[in-house]
C-alpha cells in the first residue's frame, strides 16, 4: 500500500544484507521509523510492545522470529525453545501459535546445517501468502460494498473498529482490504473511523492508511458509532478478527461486541474480515474459551500524542491512584455477524460452514 506515494510493506527480509526489517508502529502517524529485527528477544519485544501488531502481522513476524533464532542456533531444542519464547509474547492472536506450528512441523525432518535456510524460505512463503490472501479478502469483499453502491448511487459509508487495515497484515489488510480495493475500482466510499481507546489505533493507524490512499474518512471517538447507524449513516460495518472459533464467535479489539450490538438493533450488516489462519478450529466456544489479554494498566492511564513543540509525548489523564482494567479483546457472539470474509469466498458465521474451510 502507499505511504506518501511510495509502495510499502510492514516487514520484509532484505536479502542482500540478510536482514528482517519492520516498520516501528509505535511512532505513527508522527513518524515513520523503520527497524531491524535481530535476536529472538528483540522480536518478543516487537510482538509484546506493539511495534508490530494485528493477528496475521504477528503471525508473519514471528515466522521471520525463527529464523533469526536459527541463524544463531540451528540446534532443533533451541529453536523449539525460541518457539515458546515467541509464543508467549501475546495470547489472544491464533495467528501467532498457527504460523510457529508451521515452522516446526515442516522442519522436522531438516538436518541440521540446512535449517536456517528452511525457515527463511518458510517464512517467506508465510508472508507472501498473507498478502495474497489479504488481496483475495478485498476482492470478495469489494463485492459486497459495489452492490450497495448500485442500490444507493451515493458514496458507501463504511465504519470500522481498531486497525484491520495493511498495517495489521504484511500489506492490504483484513477490514479495509474491500475498501482499498474498492476506491481503486472507482467505487465512492467514505469509512467512519473508531479511535478504539485505549492505544487508539483508528485515530494514529486506520486514518494514517486511508489518508495516504486519499480515501474520504471522518474520525469519531468509540461511542459515536451507536448514534450513526441510528440516524442511518452507516451502511455496512466491518472489522478484522484476531481469534475466530469453530461456531463463528469472533474475538476482535475491545469494543467490538458493542459496535456490532448497535448494528443489530438497527438492521445494518456487521461482516468480520479475515484469513483462515485467524480461525482457531480447536476452540468451539469462543466467549468461553478465548483467552482475553489484559494489558498494562498504563495504556488506559496515559495517552499519546505530539505536543506543541512536535515532539511525541505521553500524558497522564487519570487521577493519582486510580486503578486502571486493560481488557484489550472482547467477544462477539456468531448469531451478531452477518457473514465471515474469508481468502476462500464469503461464508456464514457457523460451525457447518466454517468446517469446511479446514481443507
């Protein structure tokens, strides 16, 4: 996707330095800051500290995590130790845990010297198939939005919640891959824009893409959403997922639930984006069994933003000695999802049709 008229990835080997490069999500949209990944630790911290973030981002980034643990260490006990390491970084994502699974099932039978050059060609594969798979997103759900557009004639209003976009996959996205390529089909689109407090990520990341696309948006504080659909200004809701169980649940950014509670009650259709590599077919009850990150309580306590001088600085919003929950997921119920946007077609929210996506 572009970034001031430039193609840009959120992560990529460089070959001829033999280096995995990241962008720094921390820092935008103030600054773009591109970093290197070099030890295992440094990718944990890249995971954990969200300078990189979104389920099949994080799934991508810790592909790249093992091999930089083989090039110190082809040794397979090390490398399943790395595995663990990098898995434990964050557990509500499935993509993080389905994308080491991949490695380490596909190495079992590697000698030793070859090992490195494995997983970097695996990891590869990994990220090479989350673009296409993102691109495949776009495709069906742009469909989705072109017939509402030939049934209104007017621009399609679009909300969203937290960041789905090319910033939380390798590039193009899960949510606002139909919307990237509806605009570049000429269809008029114009996308509401969640803050998703506490990190913000609609405010500093959504808007951040969909400026550098030129894509009309407007950017509204997390309780808007409920009095847009009222007042029939929202057409279509779509989100991306971190974890999706076997029944159709859907675990997304914290305040997701409430957005597509509001969609219900008033007749607008709430579709969930994203790779099959976000469905957990092992988890068949999603409130129940998804385990809900919480986070540090310093997010909720401190915001972040550039101050007068431009120079990015965090403030404290609360008062002394408040005490501060960070639920960063919450769960939405299948019978609430109109239908899931998978690489492999549109389908329902149900174990029947979700099943079938195994092959």
């Amino acid at each position: 996707m572009l970034v001031q008229n430039k193609n840009l990835t959120t992560i990529w080997y460089e070959q001829n330095t033999d280096k995995i490069k990241i962008i720094d999500q921390r820092f935008i949209p103030f600054e773009l800051k591109i970093v290197e990944l070099n030890t295992v630790d440094e990718v944990c911290f890249a995971i954990k500290e969200m300078q990189v973030r979104g389920a099949p981002l994080i799934g991508v980034t810790a592909a790249y995590g093992m091999y930089i643990a083989a090039r110190k260490n082809p040794d397979f006990i090390y490398l399943k130790n790395a595995s663990e390491k990098i898995y434990s970084t964050r557990p509500t994502a499935v993509n993080l845990g389905w994308a080491l699974n991949e490695i380490m099932i596909n190495i079992n039978n590697v000698k030793k010297e070859n090992l490195p050059n494995k997983i970097l060609e695996l990891a590869n594969h990994i990220r090479e198939d989350d673009i296409n798979n993102c691109k495949s997103i776009g495709e069906h759900g742009y469909k989705l939005i072109k017939k509402i557009y030939e049934k209104n004639d007017k621009p399609v209003n679009i909300l969203t919640h937290c960041n789905a976009g090319w910033l939380a996959a390798v590039d193009w996205g899960t949510a606002l891959a139909p919307v990237f390529v509806a605009h570049k089909n000429n269809i008029p689109v114009h996308v509401w824009v969640d803050e998703t407090r506490p990190r913000n990520q609609g405010f500093s990341l959504t808007s951040w893409e969909l400026l550098n696309e030129n894509i009309p948006n407007s950017l509204i504080v997390d309780n808007v959403g409920g009095h847009l659909m009222q007042h029939k200004k929202v057409d279509i809701c779509i989100t991306g997922t971190d974890r999706t169980s076997s029944n159709g649940d859907v675990c997304n950014k914290i305040g997701t639930y409430l957005k597509a509670l509001a969609a219900y009650d008033n007749d607008i259709p709430f579709y969930i984006s994203a790779p099959i590599s976000s469905i957990d077919f092992n988890i068949k009850n999603g409130i129940r069994d998804i385990p809900i990150e919480k986070r540090d309580s310093k997010e909720v306590s401190y915001i972040q933003g550039l101050n007068e001088d431009n120079i990015i600085k965090k403030v404290k919003i609360v008062p002394e000695g408040a005490q501060c929950a960070n639920y960063a997921f919450d769960v939405t119920p299948a019978k609430y999802i109109t239908k899931l946007i998978t690489e492999k077609g549109i389908i329902d929210a149900n174990s029947s049709s979700i099943s079938k996506l195994k092959n």
